[in-house]
C-alpha cells in the first residue's frame, strides 16, 4: 500500500497573508465585486458571468470593490 504524503498543497508555501487574502476573496465571491448588485437578496453579476470563472476575463471579469482592497 502506498503511503499518504504529508506534505502541503504547492498555494500553502506562499505568504499567509496573501493566502487567507485569497480565502475570503473566494468565500464572499460577488458580494466583493464592483460589478455585482443585488436583486432579491442574491448577488448577480452585471457582466453576466460566473465566480470564479469570472476572474479569469481580464476585461469584463471580477474587480475588488474599494472596500475589499481593489
């Protein structure tokens, strides 16, 4: 049987601030975009795409709101 590495994923090497940075960017999703608003209650993206695949579209895709550090 093969053993099990005890070793961390290659992001868990990086600086932690930027890491928990990343972790709250990914859990509040749109709600920390400039380009979100909310309708009913439910955050929706005036560009009509989807997080996370939003923060690959450099144009049109996700902007940190100021509030969020953008």
């Amino acid at each position: 049987m093969r053993e099990l590495s005890r070793a961390l994923p290659a992001y868990a090497y990086g600086d932690p601030a930027k890491i928990v940075e990343a972790q709250q960017i990914r859990a509040g999703g749109c709600a920390f975009c400039e380009r979100s608003e909310t309708v009913f209650g439910v955050q929706v993206c005036l560009s009509g795409l989807k997080f996370p695949a939003c923060r690959r579209d450099t144009k049109k895709g996700h902007k940190l709101t100021v509030r969020a550090g953008g």
